[in-house]
C-alpha cells in the first residue's frame, strides 16, 4: 500500500480525511499513484493531471522523501520507502502570485 496525502482541496472533492492508501498495480510511479486514486476517487480524475496528456497539472507538485519529484517523468519510480509504506507520497497544490 502506497500512502497518500493530498491537499484539503482534494480531499474534501475525495470526501476523505487525512491520509489515503492506494495499491499500485505493476512499478510504483507518480502516474501509477494518481491511476490508483483516481480508480478509487473518480472525483478526482482530471484534477491532478490533464486527462488528454496525462501529464501533471501545471500548480500541482509531487513530494516525496523530501525529493521534488513534480519535473521528474511521470512514470519515475518512486523510493523504496515510499512504495514500502514508510513515507508517503505527497500531492500538493503549488501557490501562485505576486
């Protein structure tokens, strides 16, 4: 089980609160996670990546392992402590403004 944690944003559209779990299905990567989420929470789909690219949303940022992994390829494995369970995987709403 992957851990996440999302943004308040997404977890009051998830009807969820605090952390989530997702199984991953086949290598762990950012865009296996958000597959997982978005099969759990069809709310979410087309909220953390564009459903025609499939890439990230722009004002959306991935963490882990106090690793930036928003400009990584989407389909980067994640640490081992990540897919193990130890860390979670962390969605976040980037802030914008001047």
């Amino acid at each position: 089980m992957i851990r996440v944690v999302l943004p308040a944003h997404l977890r009051l559209l998830a009807k969820v609160t605090g952390e989530v779990e997702v199984e991953v299905a086949g290598p762990a990567s950012p865009a296996s996670v958000i597959d997982a989420l978005e099969a759990r929470f069809p709310a979410l789909l087309g909220t953390i990546r564009d459903p025609r690219t499939q890439q990230r949303r722009k004002f959306v940022r991935f963490y882990a392992c106090e690793q930036d992994l928003s400009l990584e390829p989407i389909d980067v494995a994640l640490p081992e402590e990540v897919t193990r369970g130890r860390v979670p995987f962390y969605v976040i709403g980037a802030m914008a403004g001047g």
